[in-house]
C-alpha cells in the first residue's frame, strides 16, 4: 500500500497529515476480525490490537460481571455520604444483597441495563429528614436517581406520573 501524505495546502498541520493517513490506513481488529480505519482504533502500542467497538463491549461485559464489587462500592460511596450528614452507616452486606436481588426499579419498574445501573436510594433524602433506616431504603435506576435528586418518594411518583399521562407513556418510559 502506498500512501500519499503530501499537504492539500500548505497550511495543513502535520497533525492532519496524519489523520488523513489513518483513514486510509486499514487495521485488522484481532478480536472480531473486521478491517476498519486505523482511526477506529485508539493509540495502542502492541502487535495484537482490538477496535474501539470490541473495547467497549469487553468493559461493558466487565462491569456487568461485576456486580459482587460494584454493589460494594456504591454502598461504601453512600455511608461516606451519610456520615457527612451525621448518620450512621448501613451494612455494606445489606446493601450488596439489596443490589444484587433487585430485578427492577422501585420507581419506574425497568429492569437493569448497563446504560442504567441500580444504586441505593433513599425513599425520603437523607439532607431532608430521611434515615438510614431499611424502610428508608429501596434500589432505584440511575435516571430515576437522578431525576429524583433531592425529592421525596411520593412527590417524585407523582411527577413520574404526570409525566406518563401527559405522553400516555408508561412509568418506566418516562423514568427519564
Ligand atoms: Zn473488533
Ligand atoms: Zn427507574
């Protein structure tokens, strides 16, 4: 293969020079196999290179598979907040187990996705009155955990609610 890496112009950086020769420079992923740009694949000093799709999925299939830590850590980062607030700590293993078992979210009802992971939340917020209590605890999606924010359960079913019947949606459609 012979590359052509004169300058269109005489203000191309080199930079771009290179670019241009990346696109035209095919690779071979040694995971799937395909042949794509080398732009397709990220700075890699090695022989045996995979594409930036395998990578991505290899690390999502990593933090699907790890779920045992991942609960563990979600439960650490939420007793450091809480005792920031002044309450005590609840048992990682509680929380772990809450993690791992749940099949859905308590307020939209979707299952998990590893776009949008379960995490621990407070049915009442902690900066709002709430405690550390079991029955103050449930597993909510991130975007339900995040639309909630600083809300109460109740008031944030309701706005769940309004917002389904205003598109005819279902909660968990609207969980967003
Ligand atoms: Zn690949
Ligand atoms: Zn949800």
């Amino acid at each position: 293969m012979v590359f052509d890496l004169v300058p269109f112009s005489p203000n191309e950086l080199p930079s771009q020079i290179l670019l241009r020769h990346a696109e035209v420079l095919m690779l071979t992923c040694h995971k799937c196999g395909a042949q794509k740009p080398a732009t397709d694949f990220p700075p890699y000093h090695g022989y045996r290179r995979p594409c930036r799709t395998c990578i991505n999925a290899a690390s999502r299939e990593r933090y699907a598979k790890n779920d045992h830590r991942r609960a563990r850590h979600i439960a650490i980062m939420a007793n450091q907040r809480a005792a920031k607030l002044g309450h005590p700590p609840v048992d990682i293993y509680v929380v772990e187990r809450m993690l791992r078992e749940a099949t859905h979210c308590e307020y939209c009802g979707c299952a998990e996705t590893p776009e949008n992971p379960f995490g621990l939340e407070h049915r009442q917020p902690l900066g709002r009155g709430g405690t550390q209590e079991l029955s103050n605890l449930t597993v909510a999606c991130q975007r339900c955990n995040f639309a909630k924010h600083t809300s109460s359960e109740a008031e944030y079913c309701m706005w769940l609610r309004g917002i389904a019947e205003r598109f005819s949606l279902s909660p968990a459609e609207a969980g967003a």
